[in-house]
C-alpha cells in the first residue's frame, strides 16, 4: 500500500504541516515501511511527493525539509523529469500522425473530388443523350423566353435547323392569333413557377400553325430571381384528331341511342294509340321537375331516358286490356300492373349510365307502400322514380282514356296536392304544383 502527501505552498494550508497522526491506526500507517519513499515518486514528475515517515511539526521542520531535498533532487539521485520530454515527444508524434492524417485526407479527398467529377460528367452525358434523343421538344429560354438550348426534336418541329434556334425568342414560333394569350399566361408561368398541359399553336417555319401541349417550369437564383425557363412541349396533332374522332362517334352514338329510345317509346304507342304522347310529355314533365331540383346535366339526361321509357313494358299486355273502356278486372288490373316488371326485364342487359331500370321499376310505388311492384315506401323510391310518379299521374289526368274522359289539369294538381307527403313525395309535388301555378307550365 502506498500513501502519498502533498506538500501545498499556501500558508495557510495546515494539511501537511500540522499532520499528526489522530490515532493509532494512522501511526502505525506512517511506519509502515511499505508507504512511498522517494524512489516512489520519480515515476511521478510533476508532483511534489514527500515521504511521510514521519509526523510533521511545521513548515520549518527539519524533517520536512530533508523531504524536500529529497524531492527536488538533492537528496536524491537526480533524474530529469521525463513529462516535458515526453509531453514533446508525443505533442511531436500526434503532429505526425495529424499531418499523416491530413495528407491521407487530401489524397482521399481527389480521390472524391475525381470520382464526383466523373459522376457529374457520366450524369451530364447521360441528360444530354436524353435531352438530344427525346421524342419532344425541349427549350431552355432565360427570363424573356430567348431561346438558349433546344433538342433536335424541338428543331423538327419548328422545322428550323437546331443551330438557327440559339438567340431567337419563343415569341417568333408562337401562332400570331395565340401570341396576346402567351404572353398572358407567361405571366402566370413567371408568378407561378410552372404550368402543365398548357396547350398554344406553333408557327413552324414552314406549313400550317398546329396545337401543341406544353409544360412549362421556371427556375430562380438564391434571389428569387428568374433566371432560365425549362420548356416540354408536344405535339398534339394526332391526338387532337384522335379526340376529334372520338367525340364525332360519341355524338354519333349518343343520337343513334336516343333515336333508339325514341323508336322503342313510339312502339309503345303503335300498340296502345291512346297513350300516343304519354311517355314523352311525362318525360317533359320529368325533367322540368328535376330541374327545378337542380339535377347536373348528366341526371337530367337520365331521367329523360327513364321517361320515355318507362312504360315500355305495356308492350307485353294485350291490346284489348290496354283498350278496354270502363272498368278491369283484377285479373285485368294486375296484367296492366305486370308492366312495371316486364319493362325492367325488357331492359336489364343494357348498362344505362343513369338509374333508368329501377326508375322503370319503381314509378308506380306509392310513399305509404299502396304502390305495385314491391309495396316500397319512402325514401326506399329513388328520386327518379317519385319524380315519375307524379309526372306520370299528372299526364295521365290530363288526358282522355279508352277508361274515361280527361280530368283536366285542376283536377290532377288537386290530386297531388291532397296526397302530398301520403302518395306522393312533398318536395316533388310541391315543385310540380308550382309550375303549373306560378311558371305556366304546359305539356307541348
Ligand atoms: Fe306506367
């Protein structure tokens, strides 16, 4: 075991000076020849070791004072204090290994710089191949959209050479009619920093004007000032005449598909003469009603359909039942009511767009369930069907039947208006009401 005192300069210090031992136990420490001696403390250096063999009585002591001696080399062998050397001799070894360190940091560091440099070079060939190849036009413009770079592909289409396009201004190749319309949305471009789908007429070098969609991107310096425009654009010739196409077959469908509807409606009629017109002015009414419902454009469509079709089923019963004066039978009844269904299964493998085969369906059901097929009730009726309901009531009142004369439309808003909310849906008949009140509707 090895006790070790230090001597402190401060005056005041009493540590080692007024050292006594406090008991047995720290005495016989003292003695203890295996406590440091000052061969101990060579290995120490920078202290200022005294060998406590002995209690001290003050800082005059001659005691304390041959341990001095003995530290500070006198009474000793003297040794150099190895910690200034040593200190040097590594600060001198770590400068080594730092300037090492560096060198191999240089060394790695071109190895990057080169590597990234390659990269970087790869890269750009790699954009450049892309932008030299790409099927559409690319430009980069600065802020007054002068042309700095372009594709060959942009070349082609303005049919101008590649080498001729550096310094002319993008304004040169827009359409003269479509230029006020550029400049405009340039300023959105230049506010916003992009615009998509963009789509101006190109004034090629030679030929004809044509359309072409562009995107459009703008890039700014660490000012937020705009520096250079990146342009995408392409040509939408065959496309646009693609779409041109689809439109004229989907018109040509759509009119194909009502004079369809129509056709069917009329057969309806050819087999019950007195019904000749119900289906239309229902479908009239129908759609005046949605209207005022605000139905999109598509809905209304919908509705027409379901309109003109809704008694299609009719087709089904007999004629003398659909002709017969005075009262039916039951049997007779449930025949006519037979058409609902029979329509629907007429129609069911055509996939309307619109709610058309339940409208067909459901037109004679009644809110309080005294409706045919189902016995629905409420909101179980889809609008379109509680629409057609009371268009189709109304129409029928104002007409004459093999069954009876017209009612006239008095009686036939009268009939709406006391069964409001019990047969018939409120908001619907309520609309209906008041445009033969207050908008003078009429049937055509
Ligand atoms: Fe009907």
């Amino acid at each position: 075991m090895t006790v070790i005192i230090f001597e402190r300069n401060d005056p005041d210090s009493s540590t080692a000076r007024d050292h006594k031992p406090a008991n047995q136990e720290e005495s016989a420490i003292s003695k203890d020849p295996r406590v440091t001696h000052a061969s101990d403390l060579e290995e120490e250096g920078y202290r200022q070791p005294l060998e406590a063999s002995s209690p001290t009585t003050g800082s005059g002591s001659p005691d304390l004072m041959a341990g001095i001696k003995a530290a500070s080399g006198t009474g000793l062998p003297a040794k150099p204090r190895p910690s200034l050397n040593r200190v040097l001799q590594d600060i001198s070894a770590s400068l080594g290994d730092l300037q090492t360190a560096v060198r191999e940091a240089d060394l790695r560091g071109e190895a990057d710089r080169a590597a990234a440099e390659s990269a970087m070079v790869e890269a750009n060939r790699g954009y450049r191949d892309l932008f030299d190849l790409a099927p559409d036009a690319y430009l980069v413009t600065d802020a007054q959209t002068v042309i700095a770079e372009s594709n060959p592909a942009a070349a082609a289409m303005l049919q101008v050479d590649q080498g001729s396009l550096q310094g002319k201004p993008l304004t040169h190749f827009i359409a003269e009619a479509d230029r006020p319309a550029f400049q405009a949305s340039l300023i959105q471009v230049r506010e916003g920093g992009e615009k998509r789908n963009w789509e101006f007429r190109l004034q090629p070098g030679e030929g004809a004007p044509f359309s072409v969609s562009v995107n459009v991107s703008a890039q700014t310096d660490h000012r937020d000032q705009l520096v250079r425009v990146l342009w995408l654009l392409r040509d939408v010739r065959e496309s646009k005449a693609e779409e041109d196409r689809l439109k004229s077959l989907l018109s040509r469908m759509k009119s194909s598909f009502h004079g369809v509807v129509d056709a069917v409606a009329e057969a309806v009629e050819i087999k019950d003469p007195q019904t000749a017109g119900h289906q239309r002015r229902v479908a009239q009414l129908a759609v005046a009603i949605a209207r005022e419902m605000d139905f999109s454009l598509n809905r209304l469509e919908g509705i027409r359909v379901a309109g003109l079709l809704h008694d299609i089923g009719k087709i089904a019963v007999p004629m003398e039942i659909l002709s017969k004066p005075g009262e039916l039978t039951n049997l007779e009844c449930e025949f006519i009511k037979s058409h609902c269904q029979i329509g629907f299964g007429l129609l069911k493998n055509i996939d309307f767009p619109w709610p058309v085969l339940q409208a067909i369906l459901q037109h004679h059901e009644r809110l309080d369930g005294s409706g045919y097929p189902a016995g629905l009730t409420d909101k179980e009726i889809i609008l379109e069907a509680r629409i057609l309901g009371v268009a189709d009531v109304v129409e029928a009142m104002v007409s004459a039947r093999s069954y009876g004369p017209a009612q006239g439309i008095g009686q036939a808003l009268e009939e709406i208006h006391q069964k409001s909310g019990i047969l018939y849906d409120p908001e619907v008949a309520n609309i209906c009401l008041k445009l033969f009140v207050e908008r003078g509707f009429s049937f055509d």
